[in-house]
C-alpha cells in the first residue's frame, strides 16, 4: 500500500494534534472526576481534525516550524470540540449521536455537556499563552486575537445563532452563505491565519487569497456536508443522516436540489484551486486538504 | 451627602467597566440581532463588579494606570457575566430571577442563552489581546494565562461540577471550601492578580498575600451568599431567596447553622483585614472592597 507524501504528512499531524489536546487537559483522575472524563471522552471522539491541518498545512506552506505551529492547531481543535458538544445539546440540535459515538451530553448528562463546552473553550486560550515551543509574545497575541474574533459572535457563534434562527424558513443562497461563511468559514479562515503567522516567510501579501481559499473550502464543507446528510446513511456518516430535512433546516439540497447543489460543490473545489495558484508550491499540502473536503464520503 | 473617597473611586469604576463592557459588544442592529440584544441585555444586568473593582484595587494599590488596568477588569466581567447565563440556565441551577430581572433564558430562550454565554467567553479573551491604552506583550499574555485557567475546569467551572455532583449528598466543611475557592475564589484571585501586574510597584513577594486575602473574600462572600439566601427575601435580593434549601444545596448554613456560619463570617472578615496589613497601604481599597462584601445585605 503506496502512501503520498501528504497522507504521511496528515498522520504525523493528526497524531501530533490529539497527543496536544490530551496533554493539556488535566488528567481524568483530578477532581471534578466526571467532568475531566467528559472532556476526555469529548475530544477524543474520531474527528478529522480538519481546522488543525489547515493551520499546519498554512504554517508548512511559509516554513513554520510544526513544534511551534502545533499549539495553534490543538488550540483551533479545543475550540471545534466544545462547538460540537454544545451544538449537540437538546436545546440546539439535539443529537445524541456524534461521529458514530453518544454525544457528550447522551454519555454523560446535559449540565456536564454545557460544562464541558465551557471549561474546553479557555482552554484553547491557555494553551495559545502557554507554549512549550515558544512564538514571539506579538505572535501569540495575534493568534488569541484571530480565533476569539473567529469564534464569538461575528463568527463561529454567530452563525450558530443565524441557523437556529432560520428553522423552517426560506433563505436565499446568499443568506445561506453568509451564515455558513460565520459557522464553517470563520473558523477555517482563522485556522489558515493562525498557521501562517508562524511561518517565517508569511507576508500579508499572501493573507488575501489565503483567507480566500479558506472561505472557498469552509463553504465547500458545508455543501458536501448537505449532500451527505441527504444521500448517506447514518451508519456511514457516523451521526443521524437525513436529519437536517427533519428539522425543516434550510440547505444547499433542500434550496438547489441535490444535482445542482453538487454542481456548486465541484464549482467550489476549481475556484479553491485557483486561488491556491496564487501562492507559494500551488498552496502545498492546503491542496490536499481541499480535495479531502470535496472528495469525503463521511 | 458625604462620598468617601472609596464611594467616589469606586463609583468612577462601575462606570468605566459598564462602558467597556458595552463598547466592546457589537452593536444590537448587528446581524445576528438577537443573539447581539441578548449579550446587551446580559452585561447590563446591574451587577455590582465585584471582580472588576478587585481588578481595579490591585492595580491601583502598584501604581498601575486604571486605563490600562481597565481592560483587565472589562475581561473579568464577561467571563462572569457569561457564567451567570450559563449556571441560570435549566440544566444547571435553573433560576428565572437574577438581580431582579429575568434571566437570559427566561427573557429569551435557552438556545440564545447558551449561545450569549458562548460568544461572551472569547470576546473576554479578545479584550486582553486589543487593548487600546497597550501593556507590554508578556503583561497581556500573563493576564490570559491566569484568566483561562482561573476559569477552566481546575478553577470556576470546576467548582461548578463539583457543586453539580453535591446536590442532595452530605458535605464536610472542608469539601465545601474547595468547592468554592474554585468557583467564586480562582476568579476572585486572577482578578486581583490581572490587576496587581499592571502596576509597575508590583513584585512577586506581594503575590501569596495577595492570592490568599482574594481566597478570603472569595470564601467570605459565599458565606454571606449563604446567609442571605436563608434569611433574606426574594425582593431584596432580585435572586429566588431560599432557594438552596429547596434545591438541597450544601450551604454554610445547612452545614453549621445560622449562627456559626455569621461567625465564620466574621472570623474570615478579619483573617482578610490581617491579611492586608502585609500589603502596601493596608490594601487600599482592597481592605474597603472586603467590607463591602462582609457588610452587604443582598
């Protein structure tokens, strides 16, 4: 069995992003016990650790040294794990299943799931002011700076608030991106930036299209995601598939129908590889990661 | 009318956290609007800014400029303003009355208060990395570090998963105690260390006073909690009175009885008062922030 440089390359970082997160949590025998394991339980469950590999894929393409890139990664990580916890909740989506695995709060209970979400979020803000491999302070304020911006409410939370809003009316393709451009993008953006920023060759000259791509393969995500949920099982996407019809939620499928909605999928995947033409090595390993998105099954 | 100079300067900071509370919120008209009017209404809740006024004391008692000292305590108040919404909500401690008012899930709904939670722990973060009147780089770093682990699960939501866990089960004093010094004490601590490294005549030999007379007025305040949620009336305290009784919380009154728990009371109020006369000034108003707290009635 042939592996390419990239899935050698994606391994050593995602077994390097789940030791980060497993190593700054406190152990699963510190007291609160239950609420230690609920966190263990929550970011060990089986994510593709799409956010973290942006951010050192971004870090790679300007020559980042991943010992000091990986602290963004697991941070980013930190993040995207308490979102899903909370998102899960019943008084949000409701899902009791997650990757294949009970959701944090069907595990354990609702008031250790929101807890989890809220003790998994300074986490990710420790570690970006603790490094063991040591950025300049100014980088470090930097990266604080781009994912608190990214995952409050004019990002992350943001666009979980628009959806929430939105159940059972009618969008626009554009209200829908915006929101997505909020939910997905502002993170994927973030992760592109934080990485980068480490990169001893990373000039904002560069931050435009990279910030681009990001947008590009953030909204990509969300309409293979919506055709997924239409077309898969739950057995192989790991969560309840169809679910998104049954609560009435406005997508790409439901808005376009399925053939065009993967029309604008495969228009997504050639814009984001334009965009990458414009930086260094065609974007590098970024490249990989965009064909990881528009080709996943799961 | 005769303002003590605490009264004046005390009032003077109330102003200047309410404004940078609401400065750094996005605007109401701001889309997603809802969620955007729910984090307004949650900051303006009238709160007396205990943390930020620690903030502020220990700054001011090293010399520090209450412009840049400022920041510090705005952080403070919104990872406390996002604690309240979140330990308010039904899955939690389940209360519809807090300072008077309707809580953020009474006055909205549960998904918009989780979510104003979750957007008010970043922006927190956000401030210490932007601040306008700059400390230096590793000031601002070092106040994230104490503010993110002060609010992790070894600090605050800690001691929330340990008062979760305790419900309805006997506890000893000293289970009570670690209980709070994680949930109220390790904010009540940071904030009176984010504040003290802002001032240029802070050093080191001040840090185990300061952290222990913050450990006293932590615990001192919960006590009198305690007390006045057995003895007082829902109208005088906005919040439901005798509510811990009927919840079946381990209190200091449940525990001791009334008597001795105004003894503990008092003893910790002068534990606190000894504590300061190591510190420059006696505290400054340090010592006039544990009198508020010990003498208050609601």
């Amino acid at each position: 069995m042939i592996h390419s440089a990239f899935d050698q390359w994606r391994s050593d970082v995602v077994a390097r992003v789940n030791s980060g997160l497993t190593d700054c949590l406190p152990d699963e025998s510190v007291i609160p016990k239950t609420l230690h394991q609920a966190m263990h339980y929550a970011i060990k469950s089986p994510g593709k650790r799409i956010r973290g590999l942006i951010a050192c894929a971004s870090g790679d393409l300007f020559a980042g040294n991943i010992a000091q890139v990986i602290h963004g990664a697991v941070a980013i990580e930190l993040i995207h794990a308490y979102s899903l916890v909370h998102d899960d909740l019943p008084s949000m989506d409701d899902d009791d299943l997650r990757r294949g695995q009970p959701t944090v709060h069907a595990a354990y209970d609702e008031a250790t799931a929101l807890l989890v979400g809220d003790a998994l979020q300074p986490l990710a803000y420790n570690v970006l002011a603790n490094q063991s491999n040591k950025l300049s302070s100014e980088t470090r304020l930097l990266q604080i700076d781009l994912l608190s911006a990214a995952s409050g409410s004019n990002g992350m939370v943001g666009g979980q608030a628009i959806d929430l809003a939105q159940i059972g009316t009618t969008m626009s393709q554009s209200e829908l991106e915006l929101m997505h451009s909020k939910k997905t993008g502002a993170l994927f953006t973030a992760s592109a930036e934080i990485g980068a920023i480490c990169g001893p060759e990373y000039n904002q000259l560069f931050e435009k299209q990279l910030k681009l791509y990001a947008q590009q393969i953030g909204l990509g995500f969300q309409v293979v995601d919506d055709i997924l949920d239409a077309v898969s099982s739950t057995e192989i996407l790991g969560k309840s598939a169809g679910k998104d019809l049954r609560d009435n939620k406005p997508t790409y499928v439901t808005l376009l129908g399925l053939k065009r909605a993967k029309q604008v999928a495969n228009e997504l995947a050639e814009l984001a590889e334009q965009t990458l033409r414009e930086l260094p090595r065609r974007g590098g390993y970024l490249s990989d990661i965009a064909s990881l998105i528009f080709n996943r099954d799961y």
